[in-house]
C-alpha cells in the first residue's frame, strides 16, 4: 500500500512540506539535522500513531506553534484514500481517515502497515528488553486490532497499578490492588500467548536469513522468556490462573518496594546464536546481522499477516553497515515502497527506480527521478 504524496505542517522542523512519492524507492538525503529522520517520524506516527522517538505528541509540534497537522494520500491496490492528524497541545489529537473523524487512536493503528529500521535497532540484542518487547508488539498491534486494545488495557491497568503502591497499605488498597492484579492477568495471559506465537514465526523468517548472510555458517533460536510462572504452552485460562497467584504473592512486597515486580511488561525475548546467548558472545558484526534478519523477516510476517507488502522505513541504517550488509538488505527488499534516509547516496548507485529528495533546513532543495542520476 503505498503513500502517494505527504503534507506536513509545524511538524517538527518543517513549517510547511508537500512531497509527492514514487511507489519504489525514495532516498531521503542531506546534511545531519536537516529533517530527514523528521520525515520517517512522520510516516511512521502516520501508521503506528505515535513517535518512534518522542513520549508526548506535544514535541512533535514545532517550536512556537501550538499545533500540528500530518496528511498522507494512500493507494490500497483499488482506491486512493487520505489519512489525516491534527496535534494540539490542549486538545486530543484529531483523526480523519478519508474526512470521517476516527474515534480511537487504535482504530487508525494499522491502515499503513510499516516496518521502520533504525541505526537503535543495530543494538537490539544488546538493549534492554524492553527494545525486544517492541520487536514483537508493534508488528501484533498493526496485524491484531484485538492485541492493541488488550495491551492498551494492560498498560493502563498497570499505569493505575503503579500510582496505588505509592501510596499506604491499607485494607481498601489492598482490594484495589487485587482488582488491578485480576485484570493484569487476563490481560497479561493473552499478550504472552500472542507474543510467544508471533516469535515462532519471526523466528521461521529470520533463521534463513541470517543463515544466507553468514554463508550457512551460523544459526538462529528465539525463545520467549517470561519473568512468572506463566508457560507459553499453557492456554490463557491456565497462565491466567498461575499470573494472578504470582501477583497475589507479592502483593505486600510489591507495596514495601513501591513498583510491579512481575508481569508480561517485563518479558523478554532470549536469542540464540549458534546455540549460546548471543548478548553473551556475539561479536558486534553477528548481532548487526541478526538484527538485520529479524526487521526483515517483520515485514514478511506483516505482508502475511495484513495482506499488503509493508511500507519500509530505513532511517540512516545503510551508514552503519558494511558494503556487504548493505547489499545484503538492498537485495532483500525488493517490492513494495521503501524510504531510505543517507547522507551519501553512494551506497544506493545501484537502485536504479525512484526518486531523491534532497533536504536542507526542513525543505526540499532537490527532487530528481532516481532514474535520471544513477550510474
């Protein structure tokens, strides 16, 4: 499904942009600090609903503004179509799709399947776990409506669950607690069985990927981790069950410590190179390219899952790659439409459709057909 054209207003460092795209490739280039990764925030807050990089929508909204304004232009194979977000900072965001207002944030989540690769997620297997938690959430909220509404709920339980063990214990906090600990449970139960069996199939893409980039010399094993009693071969009822008794256990020292000491937000993922952990021994080259295989292998698993070849958006990963691994993912995402951010376009002389946008102080200073400058 690809974007046609973007406009954006005071978002970020743009005061007005209008870009009209190619189906194929579009190389974002410039100078750092320009507004390339601006532009890949965009589309990716188009799709996902929210930032990659900012907590609230209020810093996305240009300094000395009050709002913001964000509209894409689609093509679903059968039609055109536009998607339209207004920020304001003391007003909820406003959400259109084709001039009808969206009710929910999660109702919009989706309608542009993307898969974004940032120069972070070259350190996925070295960052915290709750860079791999994404991993796995983003591609489910865009393919399960059902799992973005239950981790919504799970998050808000928990954010509610959090502010309790501030305060006292007392017999009404403690009943309370207990409801937000029942709710966590269902919640959690259902997340974790989603998650463990979208990981097997992550696991199924990216295997043979990593197995091609190193030459069939190296393996891959992906294992959900979870920090309770829950066992993602159980059904939802039985984890649902095993969840609640753990939560209920800790009840009077999760007061005395004044946070959640378990539950699926503190799950994780275990990766496996060649049968040993690889935080543990991979070299910093291995784990590039197991990240590598699993970004790719999320967009096979949400053109599956969503029946439409998932936008790309490669935000200044090229730069941080070997010639090798940059022509290992240039030969691997062919189709669909692509949006690579560089600031030398040397590396994509070979990509011979689409076009360049030239950026400098959050405008387009040059628009040339791909075409017409390869060599």
């Amino acid at each position: 499904m690809p974007i046609l054209e973007a406009e954006l207003q005071n978002f970020r460092n743009f005061s007005s942009l209008f870009c009209a795209f190619s189906p194929s490739v579009n190389v974002i280039t410039g100078e750092n600090a320009q507004g390339k990764t601006n532009l890949i925030e965009a589309l990716f807050y188009l799709s996902a609903m929210k930032s990659f990089r900012a907590q609230k929508d209020d810093l996305l909204i240009r300094h000395g503004e009050n709002a913001a304004f964000l509209k894409e232009s689609l093509h679903n194979g059968q039609r055109d179509f536009t998607l339209e977000v207004s920020l304001h900072k003391a007003e909820r965001k406003r959400i259109l799709k084709n001039g009808i207002p969206v009710r929910r944030s999660a109702d919009a989540v989706g309608i542009l399947p993307a898969v974004l690769f940032t120069p972070d997620d070259l350190e996925l297997i070295k960052a915290g776990g709750g860079e791999r938690r994404r991993l796995l959430d983003l591609p489910l909220c865009q393919m399960k409506p059902l799992y973005l509404d239950t981790l919504a709920r799970y998050n808000r339980t928990l954010r509610m669950k959090r502010a309790l063990l501030k305060e006292e214990i007392t017999p009404e906090n403690e009943m309370l607690l207990d409801t937000y600990n029942r709710n966590l449970a269902r919640y959690g139960s259902l997340i974790l069985l989603e998650r463990a069996a979208y990981l097997r199939e992550l696991e199924k893409e990216a295997a043979p990927l990593l197995s091609s980039l190193s030459g069939e010399k190296e393996t891959l094993k992906l294992s959900y981790k979870t920090v309770s009693v829950a066992d993602p071969e159980k059904s939802a009822a039985e984890n649902e069950k095993l969840l609640y008794e753990r939560l209920s256990s800790l009840l009077k020292s999760e007061f005395e410590a004044g946070a959640c000491l378990s539950g699926v937000h503190r799950d994780d993922i275990l990766i496996e190179l060649n049968g040993y952990p690889a935080r543990a021994y991979a070299s910093q080259g291995q784990m590039r390219s197991i990240a590598l295989s699993l970004k790719l292998a999320e967009r096979e698993l949400l053109k599956k899952g969503t029946s439409s070849l998932p936008v790309l958006l490669l935000d200044d990963v090229l730069s941080e790659l070997d010639p090798g691994r940059q022509h290992f993912i240039l030969n691997h995402v062919e189709g669909g439409q692509i949006f690579i951010t560089c600031c030398d376009e040397a590396p994509l002389s070979a990509v011979k459709e689409g076009k360049v946008f030239e950026f400098r102080e959050g405008r387009i200073v040059r628009e040339e057909e791909k075409s017409r400058i390869s060599t």
